[in-house]
C-alpha cells in the first residue's frame, strides 16, 4: 500500500518516542506476544517511568493510528551508539521502519553518538557506526521483514540517511523487493566514496526513494542519483524559536487537503551550508577528516565543559568556578576586548576553513544566503548582548579619553613649563584649600570601594542560579564602572603632593 507524506511523517516521530522499556514490560507480561499498539506502548512506558517528555512526539498520531498501528519490533542501541529502529504494522502484510535522527544537542552522549559520529561522521565514510547498526538491524529482523508484502523506510534527519541507507543495501537482506516506498525527510546526504561504491545499488532502488527537503540539514553533502528530490514549504505557526536552524523540524510542514506535502524553495542558509559541507567532502580525504576531526574536537569540548558546569539547570562548584574566572578576565581587560578575541578566534577558524575549501564553488553563494544567515547571527548576538549599544559608546568615549590624555602627556613631554602661570608675576595659591579638595577625593573614593565590594558580593550571590546572568551581566557592567575609585586616590594624592611642594618652595623662597 501507498503511504501519504504526512503517514511517513508520523513514522520518523514514533521513532523519537521512548517505548523500549514499555514494549519490553509488554513483552515480559504477555508472553510469545511481540505485537502491542502504539496506545499500549505508550501507557506501558509511563507505567515504567519513561517521562511524558520523552513521549511527545506520538502527540501528532491520530486516536486511530495510537489504537490501530502497532510496534512488532525495538533495535535500541541508543545508548551505546545513538541507533534506534521500530518495526510499525498498519495493516495486515503492511508495515514501515521507522529510523531516530539526531536528539538534542543538549547531552553529551547525543553529540558524540549523533551529531560526531553519525552526522559529521558522513564526511569521506563509507560506513558511520549507526549505519554499520542498521546493518545489525536487518540481519536480526531480516525473516520477519520479509513476510510484509509492502514495506516503507522512513526518517528524519540523520534517521532519513538511516533509512535512504537501509534501502540502499536491503538486497543484502533479501528485502529490496519488499520495499515500496523510503522517505528521507530533511536527511544529510551521503560522500562521494559512499555513492562511488554502492552506484549499482542506488541505481537499483533509486525509484522507490523520495526526498524532500526544507533546512540546510537536507541539503549537506551529496544527492542520490535518481533519487526525487524536492523543497517542501514550510511555515512558522506561532513559535518564536522559529529561524533558518530551527525550521528543520516537521512540525513546521505544510500539507494539501490529500496530507501530501506543499512544493517550497530552498532558503537562504541552506545555500551557504550545501556548498560548504559539499566543498568538505570533495577535499582530499586527510584535509576532509582534519577539518571535521577539529571540528569534532571543539564540540564535544564545548558539550563536556557544558555538563561540567552545568547539573539540573543550575551551576555546579566548577561552573561557578568557571564564571567566576570569566568575571575575573572581562573585569580585567574589559568587555570589548573580550569580545574582540572571541571573535578574533571565531574568524581565524573561518579563514583556515576557507582557505582549505579553495574556490570551490563560490559563485553558488546567493545574496540571500549570506544575508540571511547575518541576520541570524546580528539578531541572536543582539539578544545575548542587550546592553552592547551602550558598551560600543562606552567604547567610543574611552577611545576619545584616551587621545586625550595621549595628547597632555605629549604637550607635558615637550614643553614641561605649560600649564604653569609663568606669565604672572606673583602666584597666589591656596593649599588649605587643595588639602581640603583632596580628602574630599578620598572620602569619594573610599565610599566607591565600599561600593565596589557590596558589588562582587552580588556577583557570588547571583552565581547560584543560572538564569541570573542576564541580571549578572548588567551588574558587571555597573562594577566595571565603579573602578574609577583608584582614579580618585591619584587625583587626591596629586593634590596633597602638588600642595606639598608649593609650601616647600614658599618656605625656599622665605629663605632667600
């Protein structure tokens, strides 16, 4: 049977629910049963404390498919290389293998496991470890597969390699004419190594093989041959978390009254992404895994110090420890430079980037692209740094300050008599007065201190709870304003200094 766009869709979301624990509590409660439906599953894997959560992508399932489809069928080694696989039967002698895609990026197991190994993992590979799982999939369902007359391959993401991938070598299995239908949804491509050694293969399954495609995701690396390809429209319905990255996910599909999907056109990052990730893969082979490899490398990092810092939503001792260290560097040398590093840092890995990717295919690069990816960048680097425009005046004025003191210092160097009332015969000065100015300087910057101390003891206040740093943030800004104080004690000293050395001339003078 033919399956609409929208049923395949709901294939690749009941991969992303967690039912392994219910469907094997299914399994030991019912014996020589293998078959529950989705309603079961779900009830049974709440029973066994899977979160709702960890559920919710069955919330796009009709009340019938939840009581009418059933799962005949769990590969979860998730935990130990991110794959997972479900058998769904619609139907008698019909049935679909859903693939998982990549989870979020927000545990340190699904970077490695998903977004290193299986994603980026794509680059010059013939075979990803959770390609290698598929593999160990089919051989082990191999028997059962083969006795549905019509069977569908679907996925989103990575599990649309997954299942492009599953096709490709289901003849090993027996299963190439089982298969009828296999949807890629949003799904990276394959290398030039991968297409080269399985032409024959792809070319013989390439008709039953459709994928469309909506975000950059779907556009990295390589097209099938043969393969249909298309842009699907897709719209944003209320989410204010919706941009060129987030778009990937399928909620945001448009479908006609039939639940087939609506023909788009590419978006601008995508453009950008394509070229690049294409670039990648048609370097040589050592180039191509160097890139990725530092990539990689700078990612999990990134991810492990995340999980280090971070326990439950709050800060841990080492993360507070880590912040504390970054208040320490922007208090010394300042926000701007700070910045100025990162940034400087960010930019030295894009120029070597681009200079091993050469002049490949540059001229692809619409102006839409890259405008739409800035944008992206300005606006989320806006959000993070609301208080940016006054930091960039602070900046400027600073600059000015600095000119200026550049400039009496020289005037000082080259003529040590100006500002000085050599002209007038007689000087009258009162150094009661300035003795008086300079304690009142010194009263200020003493109360500054005080200030400044009161300060740093909000700072460790507020590091106990991670959504305090915004609030941190403006804080920062304020103590680093309040370093003038030192300022004032040289102010003050100057005076008391300057008063001291008139009185000792007058007194010289007396003398004479």
């Amino acid at each position: 049977m033919g399956y609409t766009d929208n049923e395949m869709r709901n294939f690749t979301q009941i991969a992303y629910a967690d039912l392994t624990k219910g469907y094997e509590a299914l399994c030991a409660s019912h014996p020589g049963k293998t078959s529950f439906s989705i309603a079961e599953l779900k009830q049974a894997s709440l029973d066994a404390g899977v979160k709702p959560s960890q559920l919710k992508s069955l919330n796009c399932l009709t009340d019938a498919q939840m009581q009418n489809w059933t799962i005949s069928g769990i590969h979860d080694t998730n935990s130990s290389n991110g794959f997972y696989a479900c058998i769904i039967e619609t139907s008698p002698g019909n049935a679909a293998v859903g693939f998982r895609g990549s989870e979020n990026m927000g545990s340190l197991d699904n970077v490695v496991n998903d977004w290193t190994k299986a994603d980026l993992g794509l680059v010059n590979s013939t075979c990803t470890n959770q390609q290698a799982e598929v593999n160990n999939f089919l051989e082990k369902y191999k028997t059962q597969l083969n006795g549905y007359d019509s069977l569908a391959m679907a996925g989103h993401s990575l599990g649309g390699n997954l299942a492009e991938y599953a096709t490709i070598v289901s003849v090993n299995y027996g299963l190439n004419d089982n298969i009828t239908q296999c949807m890629s949804m949003d799904g990276p491509g394959f290398s030039d190594e991968f297409i080269n050694e399985h032409r024959a293969e792809i070319e013989a399954m390439s008709g039953v093989m459709k994928h469309p495609r909506w975000s950059f995701v779907g556009t990295m690396l390589n097209d099938l041959p043969g393969v249909d390809y298309r842009y699907v429209q897709v719209e944003n319905k209320g989410d204010d978390k919706y941009n060129s990255f987030t778009r990937h996910d399928t909620k945001y599909l448009v479908y006609d009254e039939n639940g087939n999907l609506v023909d788009g056109e590419q978006d601008g990052l995508s453009k950008v992404t394509s070229v690049i990730s294409e670039g990648v893969d048609h370097l040589p082979k050592p180039i191509g895994d160097a890139i990725i490899g530092g990539i990689s490398a700078i990612w999990i990092g990134a991810m492990w110090v995340k999980e280090q810092m971070f326990e439950n939503g709050h800060l841990t001792d080492a993360g507070k420890l880590v912040l504390a260290s970054a208040i320490v560097i922007v208090g010394t040398i300042g926000i701007i430079p700070t910045v100025a590093i990162a940034i400087q840092t960010i930019a030295a890995i894009a120029v070597i980037s681009f200079v091993a990717l050469g002049a490949i295919a540059i001229y692809e690069i619409a102006r839409d692209a890259i405008i739409s990816a800035a944008t992206f960048i300005a606006e989320t680097f806006g959000k993070i740094c609301e208080w940016g425009k006054n930091l960039i005046e602070d900046l400027k004025k600073s600059v000015v300050d600095l000119i200026n003191k550049i400039k009496e210092w020289w005037d000082r160097m080259m003529n040590p008599g100006s500002g000085y009332a050599s002209a007038h015969p007689d000087i009258h000065l009162n150094t009661d007065r300035m003795n008086t100015y300079a304690a009142k300087l010194a009263s200020l910057s003493g109360r500054a201190k005080t200030l400044d101390r009161d300060m740093n003891s909000y700072y460790w206040q507020l590091l106990i709870e991670w959504d305090a740093i915004p609030r941190l943030a403006k804080l920062l800004k304020v103590g680093i304003g309040l370093d003038f104080a030192y300022r004032l004690d040289k102010c003050a000293n100057y005076l008391r200094e300057t008063a001291a050395d008139f009185e000792n001339v007058e007194k010289q003078l007396s003398n004479i």
